[in-house]
C-alpha cells in the first residue's frame, strides 16, 4: 500500500517536472514573440514616421488621434499639438472641409477615397493645395479612417499654369482665324501631310464650301486631279524651299470661269523641323483688271497734269504781256495823268470865271449844267486813270495791311467797261459808280493786296460770262456784299445766272471743271483758290436763290468801320 502511494507521488513529481519544462518553454516562447512583435511595431513605426507621404488617423469623430513625422514636417505642427484636433481645423475653408466631411460620410465602410483635392493650411497660415487618399478600418470595434496626404501644390500651379496659357493661345487661336476671316484675300494653312488644317472665309467663298468641309482634306478633295497633282508637287517642293511664288491657271469653282492664280507660300519650321506652311493666292484676273484701270487712271493724270502745265505756262505767257501791258498804261497813264491834271485846273477856274463874269441867264444855267457834265467825266477819267497807275505799280508779292473794300472797288472800275454793258452791280445795297469812294467803308486783312484784287476780278468774269446768257438786262442780278462776322470778313457774290452745275459744283475750283463751251479752259477758280489760300483765306461755292454764290473769308486785323454815313 505504501509503495504505491509512494509510486503514484512519484509519478505526479515527474508529470510536475514536466509541466514546469513546458511552462518554462511557453513562456520562453511567449517571450520571444512579444520581441518579435515589439520588432514588428517599432519597424512599421519606422515605416509609418519616414513614408514620403503624410498620415493622419482620425477616429470616428473625425478627430485625429495619431499622425506621422511627415504629417508634422508638412503641417508644422507638433503630434502633440495635433492630437484630438478635429480635421476641420487642417482645411483653409470651412467649404472646402463640409464638401470633404459629406464624401466621407456618404462613402461605404472600409470603403477608398481617392484623389481628393483640397486647401490645407499650415500652422504658420501658409496654404497649400494636398491630394488626399482615405481609407476605413475598424479596431477593437472601433471605426478608424487613416488617411494619407501628398502636396501637390506645384502640380496644382503646373496645371494652373498651363490652363492659363491653354486659355491663351485658345484667345489667340481665336484672334487668329478672327483675323484670317477679314483678310479680303484666300488664305490657307496646311500641316506636314500637306493637309488643310486653317483657312480665311475669302477661301472658303472662293470655293463655295464651309470650313468644316475644308479642313482636314487635301487638294484633291478641292481641285480637278490633274491640277490637284500639280499642286502636290508644290507643295513638296515646300520641303527644302523657305517661300514660293508662282502662277497656275484653273477653273473658279463658282463661277466655272478660267481664272490664273498667284499662289504664294512661306514655310513653317517648328522645333528645327518641317512643320507645314501658309499659303494665299491672288486672282490675277482681276488684278489685270485693276492694273489696267490703274494705267488707264495713270494715263488720264499725266493727260491732265500736262495740261495743267500748259495752261500755267499759257499762264506765265499772259503775266508776261499783262507786265508788258502794264508797263505801257504805266506810261500811258503818266502821260494822260499831266495833261489831264493841267486841262481839270483849267477847267476849274474856268468854272469860277463863269460864276464870276458872266452875268446871271438861261445860258449862263445851260453852260454851267454842261460845264457839270464835263467835270463829273473828267473826274471819271481821273478815277479810271488813278486805279490803273494802281494796278500798274510792280506788285511786291507781300502780305500788307489792306482794305478789301477798296480792292473791291478797284476790281469794280478795271472791270467796268464791260460789267455796263452786261449788269448793273450793286455794291453793299448801291449801285455801283465810277465815283464810289474807296473808303465808304473800311475791313482791313493782310494780304496780298494785287492778287486778291485778281480773285475778285476771275469771280466777276465768272459771273458776267453767266450772265450774259440771259435775254435782257433788266433781268439780271449781280450783288456784291461785304461784311463783318466773329472777327473775319465776309466778301459774297452773288448772281441769278442759273447757278452751278450739280455735277461740278463738287470739284468747282479743281483745274479743267468749267460749264463753258465756247471760253475757257476751267483754270481761273482754281487760281483763284490758291490765292485765297495762299492769303489764309477761306472760299466756297454753292447755289442759292436760282443763282451761285461765291464766299470769300480773310481774317480781320482791325474791326470794320463805316465812313460815309450815306453809302
């Protein structure tokens, strides 16, 4: 009995002996797992704190309860400062962290998010733009969100960039098929494969087809083929040459006519090599056309300008006799102007002995009344003869103070002996007399006082050569008005010949406009103008009151003024 309780003592020693060794190597085994596992921590620790991207894990409250060194690195944050920070915090709009929430919460779980794009901010308030990949999991019945994030705020300023440079060249692009549309002349454009890639509308109308229906075609698609060949072997001769011109003839499209085209062409290089080029052609048809209507135009102003040159040296030849004449009335002039002066003395005292001596009768009246008659003609002569010593005198080609009155005046008698026998002129609402006084009334200009005295008498010329087309005398009309208005004066002529011409009242004063058939060759107005502005004066023609008005303005250097109260 004893030796078997000894026996089974044994025996539960030995099983105890045997527990304690495999206790001793569970535990020795449990050991070396947990270093195993505290080696696995640390190196997913070491992998999660030196990942290039930034992680943040955020329970389900969205607050975040772990991140890694690249997190704190980016944000500049402490991962102390940052845990149990809400998320919304990181967000630089609270927009931008509502729109970011409403993916999350509407997304399956375990569910991926990927390629979010949202504005961060950093602890120094600096913003950036960061692309966020998200994931759920669940630990210890907890739901976590881990989630990574990568800044991409130079691919955001690349993208950035170049939408805006899109942007602009799509402006460009625009700006040019904008410009290519107004250009009056078909122009092309074709890539490496000598396909149409752009094109003006002038192109287009020439063939009668849309852009859509050009681009992307070839010219056989536009041409007959034989023509279309030809054009081929041009357009690769484009190859190797920097610009093209030559001519080819072919049938319009639209108006199935034979037309000859100058086609140009200038190469396009892009990165060193062959990239295409722009064409245009020209239908030289029409610009045959033009270029003969050209000539024809060249022709009739060399014509015109010939005679024009004719008629200024026919001109110059007249100013050579009038200076001749002139220098014999000069002469003349001074010959009668003595005797004249010596018979009107005489005949002066003449008259006194006659009121003197003769005593008071019929006769006495009736020779008194002829002795009257005989002074008023000599005093005519003596006016006639004083304005043509005047127009006499050597001109000195300078502007000086003047009275346009008077120069009125003097061109009224130099033209008198042909103005009584066509019209009675009427002078400031008078007629008009040898006896006028030249300073009734005074508008003092500076001007060149002989050549506007020569304008006055081309406008009177003018008038009397219409006038003189009327019937009767008493039928015409012949006015002359000089005033004063805002510091120039006025001089006006008016007549009641018919008027100007429609059709040349437009180019009146140009040389070689004239409605005179049987005189004249249409130079005078136009002399005349110079002169006017060669004096910076001002003339223009129109109709009015069945008749032509001619207006001639100067600038006043003094105000106007009246002398004879009864003029």
């Amino acid at each position: 009995m004893e030796e078997e309780l000894l026996e089974k003592i044994r025996d539960l020693e030995l099983e105890l002996e045997l527990l304690k060794a495999q206790n001793r190597r569970i535990l020795e085994c449990a050991v070396e797992e947990k270093r195993s596992l505290e080696a696995l921590a640390k190196k997913a620790q070491l992998y999660f704190n030196n990942a290039d991207l930034g992680y943040v894990v955020l329970d389900a409250h969205q607050c975040i309860v772990d991140v890694n060194e690249t997190f704190t690195m980016l944000f500049g944050y402490t991962k102390e400062e940052v845990l149990s920070l809400e998320m919304r915090t990181l967000f630089s709009r609270a927009k931008q962290y509502q729109e970011w929430f409403g993916k999350v919460t509407a997304s399956e779980p375990c569910a991926r998010l990927c390629h979010l794009e949202y504005r961060f901010r950093k602890k120094s308030r600096h913003s950036f733009w960061a692309e966020l990949f998200g994931r759920s999991f669940v630990d210890d019945d907890q739901t976590f969100m881990i989630w990574s994030i990568r800044d991409i705020s130079h691919r955001v300023k690349s993208r950035n960039m170049i939408d805006k440079l899109s942007r602009k060249y799509q402006k460009q692009l625009r700006d040019l098929e904008t410009l290519l549309d107004i250009i009056p002349i078909p122009v092309f454009i074709k890539d490496r494969y000598f396909r149409y890639i752009g094109c003006s509308r002038s192109f287009c109308e020439y063939f009668g087809v849309s852009k859509e229906a050009i681009i992307g075609k070839s010219a056989f698609d536009l041409y007959p083929i034989e023509i279309a060949k030809r054009l081929l072997l041009k357009d690769q001769e484009m190859l190797e040459s920097v610009h093209q011109v030559y001519k080819m003839t072919t049938v319009s499209p639209t108006t199935h006519k034979e037309v000859t085209l100058e086609i140009q062409k200038k190469q396009m290089i892009r990165n060193g090599h062959f990239d295409g080029f722009v064409g245009v052609f020209i239908d030289m048809t029409e610009s045959e056309k033009q270029e003969l209507y050209l000539q024809n135009r060249i022709d009739e102003e060399v014509k015109k300008n010939l005679q024009i040159q004719a008629a200024f040296q026919e001109e110059m030849i007249q100013n050579a006799k009038f200076s001749a004449i002139g220098q014999m009335a000069a002469g003349i002039t001074h010959e009668i102007n003595t005797p004249l002066t010596y018979v009107k003395g005489n005949f002066e005292m003449l008259l006194e002995d006659m009121e003197a001596f003769m005593p008071d009768s019929v006769r006495k009246q009736t020779m008194l009344k002829d002795a009257k008659t005989i002074q008023e003609g000599l005093e005519r002569i003596e006016s006639i003869i004083e304005t043509m010593r005047e127009a006499s005198q050597k001109s000195r080609e300078q502007k000086e103070p003047t009275n346009l009155f008077e120069s009125v005046v003097s061109a009224l008698i130099l033209s008198f002996n042909r103005t009584k026998q066509v019209v009675a002129v009427r002078l400031n609402e008078r007629l008009f007399t040898l006896q006028m006084p030249k300073n009734a009334y005074t508008f003092t200009c500076t001007v060149q006082k002989q050549r506007i005295e020569q304008v006055w008498i081309i406008i009177i010329n003018n008038a009397l050569d219409e006038l003189i087309k009327m019937s009767t005398f008493d039928e015409r009309r012949f006015e002359i008005t000089l005033r004063e208005e805002n510091g120039f004066a006025i001089v006006r002529f008016h007549d009641n010949a018919g008027g100007i011409d429609a059709k040349i009242l437009p180019r009146i004063f140009e040389p070689f406009e004239s409605s005179k058939e049987s005189s004249g060759i249409g130079i005078g107005l136009n002399i005349a103008r110079q002169i006017v502005l060669q004096n910076d004066g001002e003339i223009v023609a129109y109709n009015e009151g069945g008749g032509a008005v001619f207006e001639v303005r100067f600038a006043l250097t003094e105000r106007s003024k009246r002398l004879y109260s009864d003029v």
